[in-house]
C-alpha cells in the first residue's frame, strides 16, 4: 500500500473518530435508576429526553440481540410519553408487536426501521401508568422469517427514570 493511501486511510478515521465524538457529547445520561437510564439528546430541533432500558432476559437465549424499551418526550414536537420498542431486528410486519405487563396487553400500531411505536397517546398514558405499578414487562416481536423474540424488561426505577427525563424536558 502506498504512503498516500495511508495517509487517506489514517485521516479517514481520524475524522471519523472526531465525528463520532462530536455526536456522542449530544447525548448525555442524566441518571441511572435500578435497571432504568435517564438521557438528553440535544438535536438541532430541540431537546429530547428519555428514560431507556435493555431486556434483563430475552428468549431464544441463543439469540443474543441489542433491544430497548424507551418512553420519550419531545418538546419542541409536543411529544409526551411517546413509547417505542427496538429488537435489534426488523420487525416482520404481518405479525403485531405487543406489551404485557400482568393481565395488560397493549399492541404497539407503527412497525418500521426496527421500531414499533403506539399510535394513540391516551393508549401510551395507560401504558406508562400500567408501567409505573408493574415490576416487569414483556415486548413479544417477530422478525422477518416469523420467529418470535419475547424481550423482558425489568421495571424496577422505572418511575424515577420516567420523571427525570419529564422534567428534564418540562
């Protein structure tokens, strides 16, 4: 390889690098509760703050995947308690996701780019509330060959992520 392209090579990455920092900084974590983180994204269209969590189990064991549970609030937007769930695959669309949580099921309505979302935010309140009595909650899923993924989140300091990141955002 010859030096000049080295030198590219070597100066791609380091922009890069520089890049990924840059953008890292706008996300910050403001609080970690229990089994639930509280962070800020800082956009060019406003704040957004949200409480995160990652599955404390996820069955097949064997499919080791990088989901997340989230409950957003986008100001700028008017968006209040705004739920999405991420597998860590694209959802297959002819399956619905759902939520449970005790003898609560909700079906998230939007399924794209690996996100499934609810549609109606009296139905997001439900399950925030549903969320703050429970201890657990599962996001059952399907992937694109039809298996099913079913991702279990741990609810403990749910309720002190969730109001760190609203009045983070009020």
């Amino acid at each position: 390889m010859s030096i000049t392209k080295r030198i590219i090579i070597l100066f791609s990455v380091t922009i890069l690098f520089f890049l990924s920092t840059a953008q890292a900084q706008d996300l910050k974590q403001i609080g970690k509760y229990k089994d639930w983180k509280t962070m800020i994204l800082v956009e060019p269209t406003g704040t957004v703050c949200f409480a995160q969590s990652s599955p404390v189990l996820q069955a097949p064991k064997s499919n080791k995947r990088d989901a997340r549970l989230f409950v957003t609030f986008r100001p700028s937007e008017k968006i209040t308690d705004e739920i999405s769930a991420s597998s860590g695959y694209e959802f297959n669309k002819n399956n619905s996701v759902t939520a449970t949580s005790g003898k609560n099921k909700i079906k998230f309505d939007i399924i794209q780019q690996g996100f499934a979302w609810i549609a109606d935010n009296k139905i997001e309140k439900k399950m925030v509330k549903v969320m703050k009595k429970g201890s657990r909650i599962m996001i059952t899923g399907y992937n694109q060959k039809g298996s099913q993924t079913i991702d279990h989140y741990s609810l403990l300091g749910f309720t002190k992520a969730y109001n760190a990141a609203k009045t983070a955002c009020s």
